[in-house]
C-alpha cells in the first residue's frame, strides 16, 4: 500500500473543507488510514484555506512537510502558487483555472500572478500541471458552488481508486437537493483532465 | 457526563456543539469562561459528572475558579478542557496551560490524536473522582482540528443521580482556616498522582534503538514517530505531574535523551528537576506549531538525524504574491461604522472578535486589542490620559456580555466620557455564529430570555443610550457624533445581523456600477469589500471603472451611499 499525501489549498467559501471531508473519506473507503488536519483559521472571511489529508498504511503526522506533498488540488490559482513550495520534486498539481482576488490587488495595490507565472513556478516543482476549468464547468451544469467536486471528479483520475468509492463519499457529505449535479460535476471532472493535455 | 458548560473559543467551540447531540448531557453556553467552570465545578459539587471546556486564554478568565476548584475537590469527575492553540491560528498569545496544572496542582492530560482526545475523558474523570481534584485535558489545535479514526468504546452504564446534597463545610468553604488546612492534603494528593502516573497505560516507553531517546507528548508524538522511526520513545499522555522512576528507567536505557515538545519547555523542565541531562529547546523551537519538515531540519542540525536524512527539495523562485488574510465579509454590518470612525478620526480602542479585522487597511480603523472584554476599560484609561483626541471602544454582542458589562459599570460609576460602540450582529461570529445571552436561544436552539445591551447599559447607569441600524452611515455617524460630543458616558448600538446568518441570506442580493455614472474615483473601494473591484473598463479620465461581483455581493448598500455619484444601484 503506497502513501499518498494530498494538500488542498483554495480560498473561504470555496467548498476546501468539504472536498477534504470526501477525500479523507474515500481514503477510508478504500482501505487506508488517513488523517486530515485543516488549517482554516477564519475560513469564512475570504482568507487562505489549507487541508492536508494524508493516505498511508498507517499515518503518523497529521500534517505534511514542505516539500512532501504528492498531489496538491488547487481551487484558486494564486493560492496554488502560494503553496507550491508543499509539493515533493515531481509531485502533481490539479489547480481550478480561476481567479478570486484578494482586496489588495482589487483595489490596485498589488498585482495578481499572470497565467504565465502560475505555470512557471508550479513546472518548476510538479511532474504535471493539470488545469482543470472547474468553475466553467459547475456553470454549465448550474451550479457555480459545485466546482470543488469537478476538482474531485479530476483528482480521482490520478489516483487508484474506484468512482464509485468517490461517489458513495459524495453522496455521504453534499447537501441531498444537491447530490445530482454534485455527481454530474465529479463525472464532468474525470473527463475534463483526460480531454487536457498534461503540461 | 451529565453536564458541560462552555463559551465558544477557537479551537474549543466544536466540543459543545457535539455535545449538544447527546439528550442525556446539559450542555449549556456560558457567557463566559469563568461562569462556565462555576457551572461545572457546582455540578460535580452535587455529585455527578460534568465537564468545563475553553480555549487556552479563557483558561486566564477562569482561572480564579480553576485554583478554588482544586483546593475543595468535588463529589464527581471534573474535566477541564483547555484547548492550547501554538502558532496562534486564532489567538493573541500562545500560552501553554501546562503550566496551570502545575500552578494550580492539579494533573494534565495531553491527547495524541482523536481517538486519544475521546478516550482521555474517561480517564481524566476516572482520575479526578479517585484523587478528588479538576483534571485538565489539553488538546491543541493541531489535535481539535484534525480527524483521525476513532473507535467507539461501550457506553458506560448511565448512573442515578446521587443525593442528597453532601454538605461539608470544612471541604467546600473555603475561608482561611479551612483553606490552611486543605493546603497540605491537596500536596500529598499530587505525590499520590505523581506514584499513580507510574503505571498508566498512556504514559509508555517504546523501546527501539537506544542511541536516541525521545520525551514526547501531543501531537509531537506523531512527529517524533515520523522523523525518527528507529528512536526509542517515551510517550506521556499525562503531563503533569511527570512519572520520575518511568522518566528515570528510560533515561538510563538511551545513550541521548531528547524532549520533543511544543511550546514550553515544559516536560524538559520537570525532567532537569530530577538532575538528568536533557535536551529540547536548544534543538527545537519554542515558537509556534511544530511539524515534520522543521523537526527534521532541527534533529540534522543538531546531528540527530545524520544529512542524509534531509529530503530533495525543488529550487523555487515565488514572485512577491498578494497575501490573502482574513478580512470583513461582503455585507459586513461592521464595515459601515468601521468607515464612519474612521471618517471621524476617532482613536477605537477595540476587542476581539470579526471586528478586529478593521485594524488592516483600508479600514485602517481600529488601534488597540487585546482580550476579550478589555476595550471598555482601557477606553476609560485612554480618555481619563486627559489628551485632546477623543477615543471610543468597540465591543461586539458576545464579547460584551462576554466581559464587557463590569467595563462599563465602571464607565457609568466613574463618569467616563469615552463613548461605547456595541457592533450587535446578533451572534457570536468568530467562531462560527453560536448563541448568546443577546440572541434569546440556547445552545440547544430552545427559546428563552432575549438580553438588550440597550437595557443591561441603562440599569447600569447610563442615561444616553443611542441605537441605530449598522447599514445607515448617516445615522451611525450622527450617533456617533452625539455619543462622543456629549456630556458624560453614552452607549451607541451599531445592530444589523451578521449578513451569514440563514435569515440575512433570504435577503441577499446584487448590486451593480452604473457605467455611465461611475468615474473611477475609488471612493467606494475604501470600504475594503471584497465584492467591489476595478473593471476593465475606464472612464473618460482614464480612470478604471468599478464593477460588483455579483456572486460575492450581499445588496448591503454601503458603497452606495459612499458614492457621491449615485453610480452604484439594483439592477
């Protein structure tokens, strides 16, 4: 059984929490210890929100170390190059192709990294950069707060574990009115990182 | 368990919102910590379980109460949960309550992971019934806010409530000649703990190799089990008092002996007291959270670990990123009277809570925060200086009832003229919008008493009481300024709900710029909310016009009437 460390990383009110809720569930699910340990300080007031969860025959630290992070999913893409330094040398990056910008660059006091940048410093760490259009996508299903589960839907590509293990954690954690689309955008995220060419 | 009390304090506030699911527990909110506790204590004074759970600084309102609880003891287990939150994810200091226990003798209990957090209530209780003492469980945020597998035991069979009432004066009444007389029986008792600590299955050692021996507790076991899988361990989940024959044995079977702790140098301290060499601190640090990566890093420097130990790290190069902190919400109510103070170049003495937040730009509008409660009295302080500034305290709902109300009975009884400003959202918002004395419901969503600060403020001799709708910047300032150019003490209440809460969602709804009126003049943009941003399109001057998010926007208005231009509307 190979360990897999998982660093979610977005931005409060982008669904963080939950994803890691369903994620470290489905390491359950699938047999693994796992723990998963957030760091959301004031998660509800637009700050930084981190969750690491972590996949092992048997897990000690709940936190990853920098540098140790084998698949980070990102939902907002300044907070995947805040956090890039996490991922191990050759690690994998699934990151939300979407902006949220914070009050200083809003009001024209600090600049927002270009796409370009974005890829420059996540190449210069991860084996592969998966960009995943995930808020596009839960707009085109109608639902713009089912993003998180169209990066699910993507992560669950790069890793050996039955959809259906996902979706039983999914159907467990999402609100029920919402279990619908939720499962539509995990089913349009496996597709959209196989349609994406890797990086 | 039959009763717990608590006030809500990151990372401490999920306990009794858990608890509240178990029909057979009153599980009630304080208003505040050291409330909580005399609830707590006056429970197991009558003879059953009960449980007194804070953040590590409410420890420092309760303290009063921890000290007298350890003199009397109790008729039943009583825990006290403190959760010590190092790296000060939601604090103003990280104070390790280890030494609480020490301070106020009583035995600590240090849980490793979440099965742990569960399993050493039953022994705290079990502990604190066998010696008659309060117990303290410390869990930090690193365990409160992780989750790992737990096993559920078998319940324990519900007991009958005892009773009569054990009356006891000689134990509970705490006047001088009791107390002297209390004094000795409660030192033997940690002597009689201390030899118990011996053989509890929590504190163990786990032989290995024996160059290396590692102390560890909490979530630095974990760590210790990660960077060093060859050391030898020994492992205390109590901390206070320490096991000295089982730190004796271990010692002399380790060539190196380590502690590896968060914080203080707590453990190491004790263990220096029983003349053996140790290290800790000189090695790690004492600031902030520990994690793999930094124990590693010490343990190579310190030639714990030998350098090949040190993993492959990519070379990266961050371009300077926009920081992205907590800020006031879209619709904040605070925003708007956070603008009109600032508007009046008023000194804000504040306190803690969402409010806070306004010391950043471009509120830029609150100078001072300590502790819960303190803005009203140093306030009173600022302004008794005698200088030419007026100054104000800010205080929200919770954190007022909280501590707050002897602040201004002082204000009232001393004739300040600092006025007060009471931000009332009608929750307690930090932690995640729990119930309070001002919201008229209880943690268990029953009805009951709603509490006005207008009212508390008037009996306590107040006679100018203003309140006003927190969205209304005319009549936030001219309250305020009605406040603050009076005669004697006055009490503004800011009131608008938090814009998170269900009902004020019903309400939600966007605004837009109006790009025929909007000039680019960024006024609207000083009221720092996050739904507010330059568009790409300029005006006439060059100037980049504003736009609303209209996923973020909450229809809260502030920035309209900020506007001198009428460009901001519905739709």
């Amino acid at each position: 059984m190979t360990k897999l460390d998982f660093l979610l990383v977005g931005v409060g009110g982008q669904g963080t929490l939950l994803a890691s809720d369903v994620l470290a569930d489905t390491g359950l699910r699938a047999g693994y210890d796992v723990k998963k340990s957030e760091v959301h300080g004031m998660a509800q007031r637009g700050g930084s929100v981190t969750s690491h969860v972590r996949w092992a025959e048997h897990v000690y630290s709940p936190l990853i170390g920098r540098g140790e992070v084998d698949l980070m999913l990102a939902f907002e893409k300044l907070e995947a190059v805040r956090f890039a330094g996490f991922l191990r040398p050759g690690g994998v990056a699934v990151v939300n192709d979407q902006a949220i910008l914070p009050v200083s660059v809003s009001a024209g006091t600090d600049v927002y990294p270009d796409d370009g940048e974005v890829r420059r410093v996540l190449g210069a760490v991860a084996g592969r950069v998966h960009m995943v259009a995930g808020l596009a996508i839960a707009e085109r299903l109608g639902n713009a707060r089912a993003s998180n589960v169209v990066l699910l839907g993507a992560l669950s590509r790069l890793v050996d574990v039955p959809a259906e293990l996902w979706l039983e954690s999914i159907a467990q954690r999402v609100p029920p009115p919402t279990l619908e689309v939720n499962r539509a955008a995990f089913m349009a995220g496996r597709e959209a990182i196989g349609a994406i060419p890797t990086a | 368990m039959r009763v717990a009390a608590a006030y809500p304090g990151t990372p401490s506030t999920e306990i009794l919102e858990s608890l509240v699911g178990y029909p057979e527990v009153t599980a009630e909110w304080a208003p505040n910590e050291k409330v909580a506790l005399d609830v707590a204590i006056g429970a197991a004074y009558a003879g059953v379980r009960a449980m007194a759970v804070m953040k590590h600084v409410g420890v420092n309102v309760a303290a009063d109460s921890l000290f007298y609880a350890s003199m009397t003891g109790m008729e039943a287990g009583l825990v006290v949960v403190s959760a010590d939150d190092p790296e000060m994810h939601s604090s103003q200091n990280e104070q390790d309550n280890r030494r609480y226990c020490k301070f106020a003798r009583i035995p600590c209990l240090e849980p490793s992971d979440s099965q742990e957090a569960k399993d050493l209530v039953g022994l705290a209780l079990e502990l604190s019934e066998e010696f008659d003492t309060p117990v303290m469980l410390r869990p930090t945020t690193r365990i409160a806010h992780s989750s790992t597998v737990v096993e559920l035991g078998e319940r324990a069979p519900e007991r009958d409530v005892p009773g009569p009432y054990h009356i006891d004066p000689a134990k509970y009444v705490m006047v001088p000649g009791n107390a002297r007389r209390r004094h000795p029986i409660i030192e033997e008792r940690m002597g009689r703990i201390a030899r118990r600590a011996e053989e509890l299955p929590c504190n163990r050692v786990e032989w290995r190799d024996r160059a290396l021996g590692i102390v560890t507790c909490g979530v630095a076991y974990q760590y210790a089990r990660e960077v060093f899988p060859q050391a030898s361990i020994l492992r205390l989940g109590m901390t206070y008092p320490i096991p000295a024959g089982l730190v004796r044995r271990f010692a002399e079977g380790v060539r190196r002996l380590v502690v590896l702790e968060e914080l203080d140098p707590f453990l190491e301290e004790e263990i220096r007291l029983l003349g053996l060499e140790v290290e800790g601190k000189a090695i790690f640090p004492r600031c902030g959270e520990l994690n793999p990566a930094i124990v590693r890093e010490r343990a190579i420097e310190a030639g714990l670990l030998p350098e090949g130990a040190r993993l492959p790290q990519a070379s990266l190069s961050l371009p300077p990123l926009p920081p992205r902190p907590p800020i006031l919400c879209p619709g904040c109510p605070h925003r708007a009277v956070f603008h009109v103070l600032r508007k009046l170049k008023l000194v804000v003495n504040g306190d803690i809570g969402c409010y806070t937040l306004a010391f950043q730009p471009p509120q830029s509008a609150l100078h001072t925060c300590g502790c819960m409660g303190a803005s009203i009295g140093v306030a009173h302080g600022v302004a008794r200086a005698g200088l030419a500034q007026k100054n104000v305290a800010v205080i929200g709902d919770s954190t007022f009832f909280h501590s707050g109300i002897p602040a201004l009975l002082n204000v009232a009884y001393n004739r300040g003229t600092a006025a007060t400003i009471i931000l009332d959202n009608g929750t307690t918002a930090m932690t995640g919008h729990q119930d309070h004395p001002g919201t008229g419901r209880t943690l268990r969503g029953e009805k009951t008493v709603r509490v006005e600060p207008e009212a508390v403020a008037r009996s306590l001799g107040i006679e100018r009481v203003y309140t006003v709708d927190s969205y209304d910047l005319q009549a936030v300032e001219q309250a305020v300024r009605q406040a603050i150019d009076g005669d004697g003490p006055a009490v503004v209440v800011a009131r608008r709900a938090c814009a998170l809460l269900p009902e004020a969602r019903k309400t939600w709804h966007a605004l837009a710029v109006d790009a025929q009126r909007c000039n680019g003049c960024g006024l609207c943009l000083q009221i720092g909310c996050p739904a507010l941003m330059r568009s790409e399109l300029k005006a006439a001057s060059g100037r980049a016009l504003v736009r609303i998010d209209p996923l973020m926007c909450t229809g809260c208005e502030t920035c309209a009437q900020v506007c001198n231009r009428g460009a901001i509307g519905t739709k």
